[in-house]
C-alpha cells in the first residue's frame, strides 16, 4: 500500500492525515493549542509544545489509529501558520517563543523605520510587498533592539515550516512562497536572499536555504523517527505556509482561481499569469516554478469568534458555544439591526495596512441583542472581505472562481453574508479538512504519483454559496457605513495609543 502524511500547525490547532494513493483520507487526528498573547500587540506560540508537540503526537495518533505500516509512507508533507519569526542556536533549539504572523504588530516601529530609510517604491519593487505586521524583516530587526542577547546567540532564522522540516530531516530549508514574507530581505525577481537595501539587518548564513514546496529537502533522521514513530529515510519535502496548502487542497492552481479561507483569520490566495505590482496585495512566487500569487488577509476574523464567545457567552458549554450563537445570530435580521463593526481587534491587514487600527461596534442601542452583536462581528468580517475581493478587482484581477474552505464555512451567516455582500459565488468542496490534505497531495505530487490536474478527482465539488441578490442594496449602504466609519475615526485609533 502507498501512503501520503500530511500535516498543518494551525494558529489554535493542529491536523494531520493519511492519505492513501486514491486520496481517501485513512485516518486524521487533531489536537488543540493555545496562541500566547504576552501583553497588547503580542501573539505567540511556544515552538516545542505547539509545534513539534502536535506534530509528534499527531503523527504517532495516526499510526495507532490507521495501523498504516510507518514504512508504507512514502513522502511527508507539512505546512504551519506563517510567516513566523523563531530564532534557533546552533542545535536548533528555540530561543524565545515563536513570533506569529501579521496578528503579532510589536513591530510597528520598525516597520515605519524601515520604510521611511529604504523607500517604499524600493521596498515594493525588490521584494513585491510593503512592509507590513505580516513582514518578517522588521521582526528580526525588533528582536536585534529588544533582546540583543537573543539575536547574538541566534545561528538560523526559521518560521514554523521550516522549524519542523529542521526537527525532522536536521536540514535547514524555507519554501520560496514563505521566503516573499521576508521583506525587505527577499528578491521576488531573483527568487533569492537579498541583502542590498537592508545590509545590517542579518547576516545571510543566518537564513535558511531557499526550495521550492515539493523539492524533497531531506529525509527523516533516526532522532525524528524515535520520536515520531515515523520510518526512519521517509522523504519530506519543504512544505510551505498553511493558506497555500489550503488552497492546493481544494483545487485552486489555474490563473483566476481565488482561494477564501475561513478560518482564525481570513486569507485570500489568487493565482495569476504574471506578477501583480499593488502595495494594497501581497505578492509571492506561487508554489511553482514560473508561477505567480497574490494575497491578502485580515489579522483578526475566526479568532474574534473565539473572542466574542469568551467574553460574552462564558455561561454556554465550550463545545457547544459556536453553534449556539451561531443560531442566535441567524435569529438576527440582515443588517445586524443597524449595527456595524469594525473587525481590526489586531491591527487592519490587507488592504488598509494600518497597525494602530481598532476593533469597534457603532450603532449600539439599548434594544440589541447578543444575537445582534454576533450577527454584526459576521457581518463586519465579510465586510472586510468584500473589501479585499473589490481590491482585487481594481488591480485587474476580479476572480473567475472562489473556492471557499475552512472551519468558518459551519456559520452559515458568516458564509452567506460573504457571498451577499460580495455578490460572488462560492464552491465548496467534498473534502474540508484543509491545509494538511494539501500537504499530503503535495507530498505525492513531489515523488510523481500524482499531477497537479489530479486534485479534481481527490477532492470534487460538492456544493456551491449564491448570493441572495435581496440583501444586496440593505448590504451596500452598510458597506458603505464601514467603509466610511473607518476612515472617519482612524485618526482617533491612533491617539488611543499615547
């Protein structure tokens, strides 16, 4: 028998696959952590206890559960939350906490230092991004003024891929699309490290050497296969970040194809034939050699779920909390009874790229609900979408296609509000299991059992979102509340800070 392990290290979970040659998924595991939130602006993950610790755990849960022989793996495939910050000493153990993506803004200062020294037409032009909350560089720069006794002890500067790649194969490797998060020390033209506009930022021996995804990197050591119960030579490829892995998952490979995730936050991947040059998108090489990508995301989307669940429904049983409100907030008409949110509880990501922007509800009236206000946060998330779809648009590249994937799509509202707002279908696919699936197709891909066209057969659609073109006028004028209300008080987010 042939299997394929995939798995992905999401931002409050972990999860795994075994895949066979078909692309039945044999068994999957799961198992929840924890983003630390330091102090205000913060978020972390502890690397050995959240990363390499689910990994193990999951990858052992699949082997006892499936009683799939170690040996008939033939290719392991991982991705994880990125891009993050971690520096490592020479053994490759961490030295701090991992930093997270874009929803940690420490780096503020940096950022804005950064930018006014090099120049952001340079900046945008070398590596095809502004410097934002998602950027690494000005996360290395933080940790060079903040823990100098850290960065002098640092041998590697990892994300959280790369970190279990090094745990499992001792190889020292960042997939290109991760790579292009490295502003201002990437060249998306070269695809290669590039130290010219920040040459006292790091070292390059510092950084790990650059692979494609499906590139086998290494192999599984004896170490890794004692812990993991793995078989010890099993190829790994480089992987990559787990939005990218997502949208592999569910078949988006063709310019045009939009990928929404929904999940602790929201990422929108779309490929295109050339390189899209817009300071309002991210940019990267797609998984690919010659192919393009762009992306945006919001910093804050399924994590203010979590939020509005433990602040204002402690009295409903965990496990049950998310449906509940979900149905409450269904209860609530379209429009949230005139309210608005802004959903920038950590900063405003794509397309506004604002640090110091706040979360708000306006419109708060003595005769809402909590249904109301849950309804509102759905809509407000969507709103911001909407506003990453339209932004898309405007640079030249309306999608043809959405394929919509993540846990997210179980809240109906929040789903159908995005479709409403947006005016855009959605499909579904059979399979929604997500970035680890992905990683268990390209682990397959990368030892040639398998095309990319092969996706369609593993994973075929099963359903599709219609906007209900009766919300469309009540939706706009909304939009057009939020939209407006963010620039009426932005200003004022600011001043919040002193």
């Amino acid at each position: 028998m042939t299997y394929y392990l995939g798995v992905d290290i999401g931002t409050f979970e972990s999860k795994g696959v075994l895949v066979d040659a078909k692309g039945e998924i044999v068994a999957r595991a799961a198992r929840p952590h924890k983003m630390i939130v330091p102090q205000p602006g913060f978020a972390e993950h502890r690397p050995i206890e959240d990363w390499w610790g689910d990994f193990v755990h999951i990858t052992r849960a699949l082997l006892s559960d499936s009683k799939v022989d170690p040996k008939d793996i033939k290719a392991i495939g991982t991705s994880a939350i990125g891009p993050c910050m971690l520096p490592v000493d020479r053994d490759g153990e961490p030295l701090m906490n991992g930093v997270l993506y874009g929803v940690d803004g420490r780096a503020t200062r940096e950022i804005d230092d950064l930018t006014r020294d090099i120049g952001a037409d340079a900046i945008l032009e070398l590596c095809g991004n502004a410097l934002t909350t998602q950027s690494v560089g000005p996360k290395i720069l933080w940790l060079k003024r903040n823990h100098p006794e850290i960065f002098a002890k640092t041998h590697k500067i990892l994300t959280s891929t790369s970190f279990i790649v090094h745990r499992l194969t001792g190889v020292y490797v960042i997939d290109h699309y991760s790579a292009a998060n490295s502003s201002p020390i990437y060249d998306v033209a070269a695809l290669d490290w590039n130290m010219k506009l920040a040459p006292d930022l790091i070292n390059r021996a510092m950084l790990p050497d650059l692979a494609w995804s499906t590139d086998i990197v290494g192999h599984v050591t004896a170490n890794a296969a004692s812990e993991t119960g793995l078989a010890m030579g099993t190829p790994v490829i480089a992987g990559t970040i787990d939005a990218a892995s997502e949208a592999i998952s569910v078949g988006v490979q063709s310019p045009g194809e939009m990928m929404v995730m929904y999940g602790s936050t929201i990422f929108i991947i779309q490929v295109t034939a050339e390189r899209v040059r817009d300071s309002r998108l991210w940019y990267a090489p797609w998984l690919f050699p010659g192919q393009h990508a762009s992306m945006a995301g919001m910093a804050t989307t399924g994590t203010l779920t979590h939020w509005f669940r433990d602040q204002f429904a402690r009295e409903l049983p965990t496990e049950n909390a998310m449906p509940l409100l979900a149905e409450e907030a269904a209860l609530s008409p379209v429009g949230a009874n005139g309210l608005v949110f802004l959903p920038y509880f950590a900063g405003a990501q794509s397309p506004l790229f604002d640090p110091h922007a706040k979360g708000s509800f306006f419109g708060l009236t003595l005769s809402h609900k909590r249904s109301d206000m849950f309804r509102a946060v759905l809509e407000g998330i969507a709103f911001g979408t909407n506003h990453i779809i339209e932004t898309f648009r405007q640079a030249g590249h309306d999608p043809k296609i959405i394929q919509s994937v993540g846990g997210g799509l179980k809240n109906k509202v929040w789903a159908q509000a995005t479709s409403d707002i947006s005016g855009k279908k959605q499909t579904l696919r059979s399979r929604t299991f997500g970035a680890s699936y992905g990683d268990a197709f390209l682990a397959a891909l990368a030892i040639g059992d398998v095309t990319p066209e092969t996706m369609a057969e593993w994973n075929k659609m099963d359903s599709e979102l219609v906007p209900n073109n009766e919300h469309q006028a009540l939706y706009q004028k909304r939009y057009g509340i939020f939209r407006a209300l963010y620039e009426h008080t932005k200003d004022l987010m600011v001043m919040l800070n002193d």
